[in-house]
C-alpha cells in the first residue's frame, strides 16, 4: 500500500525541517510526502524545502489564503495518491524510522479498522503528557491503558492514519470547522458507517507545541471554535437523552476558560452563532449499534 504523509504547516520552518527529517528517515518505501504552505508570512518555504530536501517524494502547494486546520487537510487529501492517509502535524516528528511500517501492518492485520491513533507525547512547558484516546478518569482508573492496542471511539489530530475508503465512503473533513473538534466530527461519521477506530501505541510521536505569530493572535479566537462546534456536534449526532448534560458539562468548562483567558466575548460569539446556525443542520443521530460501540470503546456521550 501506498502512504502519503499530509503536513500543514504555516510560519515554522524549523519545527517543520525538524519533522520531515522523522519522515524521510521511514524505512517504509511506497511512501510520498505532501507539505502545504498555509499562507506562511515573510519567506519562501518552497526554497528552504528544495534546499534541505532533494527528494522526489516531496510535494509542496502553497495557499495564498488561510484554509485552516480541516480544510487544509481536505486540500491534501485531494492531491493524494496513497492508499492511506497520515496526518502530522508541523510541530510533531516520529519516534523512530519504523513507525509508518508499523502502522502499514497494523491495517494489513485489522481490515474493519478505519483509522488509526497513535501514541503522542506531548512536551509542553517542562512537562511530559500523554495526547490519547482515553480521558484522564480512564487513564487514572487503568494506568496501563495507553500500553495496548484496542478499539476506540475517537482520535487525535497531532498524528494519525486514516485508510482512503474512509474518506471515499464517509466524506472529509468538515470545512467550516476551521479549527476543533473535526476529528471527532469524521470518528463519528466512521463508526456510524462500520468502520473501527484502533489506539495503537507502537506508533510513538513526540508534539512540540510552537504558535506560530498569527496562531498567537488568534488563540482567543480557537475558543469561538470550539465553543460553535461543540454545539454543532451535539445537535448533529448525538441522542436527545445524552444532548443536555453533554452541552451542560462543555459549556461550563469553556465558560470557565474564557474568563481564565480574559476571551468570554469570544466564548459567546460561539454560542450565539452556534445556536443561530443550528436551523441549518440536518440531525443525523448515532444509531443504537454505533452507541453501543461508544460505550464499549470509551466513547464519550454524556461529556
């Protein structure tokens, strides 16, 4: 099978080198890469790529307006010609050279798996922490829950593999997510249409968080994001039993962020436009099998 590696990337130049060089040293060979400039400011990425890179697997596209975290991923995915999809963020790189090989074989194992997560470390003010499918309360109540391959209900989007018919047989990314959330927007739609979504830790990917100088900016503005898809994804998929809590809980806790932030315009802006746009969605809830599988996988429904 062949593999395209999808990066975005927008104003890290050096967390970006620093991650192709995890890339080009896969010993996995049916492999292309494909970097998207996301309207970086200042330089000419492509220059600095054709500089360090002389490697034909290499592709670079270059958008002069933003298209942001899920629509530059749709932007890739279109231009790919693998049979699997791997997304990496600019500010992560893999462990080791056999990771895509890994991960390679574990679809060759597993055909109902649709998608993959893998194990991602993240490294943020001094600290070690773990970017997994799995809440802190399983995590606490099973500490060695992140050391084995299993089933799951969502994935991240520091790094994971998705298979093509995926994405041929339940649609992309949703656009107008912009930024978060859109992950668990496609694991729904995938367990819906019977695919499994598997955690599987022998994949191991190191995050650097890096904000670029606009994604300092704009940091307030994520929580508009996150505020307005949350509502989008309860309204949507959700059973009615499940909707109050879950919008209960989140918007408590993004409430509670915006204030810490001095960004509580920025949580209502979510709130009002979300609720506004709501008219404009189609409820499509999760069928009795797919709830099932949530509840057997560690899905989250009531928050």
């Amino acid at each position: 099978m062949k593999v395209s590696i999808l990066i975005g990337s927008r104003d890290r130049p050096k967390a970006l080198i620093r991650c192709l060089e995890s890339v080009m040293k896969q010993d996995y060979r049916p492999m292309e890469v494909l970097v998207l400039d996301d309207n970086s400011n200042g330089y000419q990425l492509n220059e600095l790529l054709a500089s360090t890179f002389q490697d034909p697997r290499l592709r670079y596209f270059r958008t002069h307006t933003s298209l942001g975290v899920a629509g530059g991923r749709n932007f890739l995915m279109q231009q790919a010609e693998g049979d699997i999809f791997c997304t990496l963020d600019d500010d992560a790189y893999f462990s080791d050279s056999r990771c895509v090989s890994c991960f390679v074989e574990a679809f060759d194992r597993h055909s109902q798996v649709g998608i993959l997560a893998f194990k991602i470390i993240d490294h943020r003010a001094g600290r070690e922490d773990l970017i997994v499918p799995f809440s802190r309360w399983w995590r606490k109540r099973r500490p060695h829950l992140t050391e084995k391959p299993q089933l799951v209900s969502y994935y991240l989007g520091g790094c994971h593999a998705i298979h093509r018919r995926v994405i041929e047989q339940c649609g992309g990314y949703q656009d107008a997510f912009v930024f978060g959330l859109e992950e668990l927007d496609l694991s729904y739609r995938a367990i819906e249409a019977g695919f499994g979504i598997m955690y599987f830790p022998s994949v191991v990917v190191h995050h650097c968080p890096e904000l670029s100088a606009m994604e300092q900016q704009e940091r307030h503005r994520r929580l508009y994001y996150y505020v307005r898809n949350r509502l989008f994804l309860a309204y949507k998929y959700l059973p009615l039993i499940y909707v109050p809590i879950y919008l209960g809980i989140w918007l408590s806790a993004l409430s509670l962020s915006a204030l810490k932030q001095l960004a509580f315009m920025e949580f209502l802006g979510g709130l009002v436009v979300g609720l506004r746009e709501l008219k404009k969605l189609k409820r499509t809830p999760l069928s009795q099998q797919a709830v099932r599988y949530l509840k057997a996988h560690y899905g989250r429904l009531w928050y």
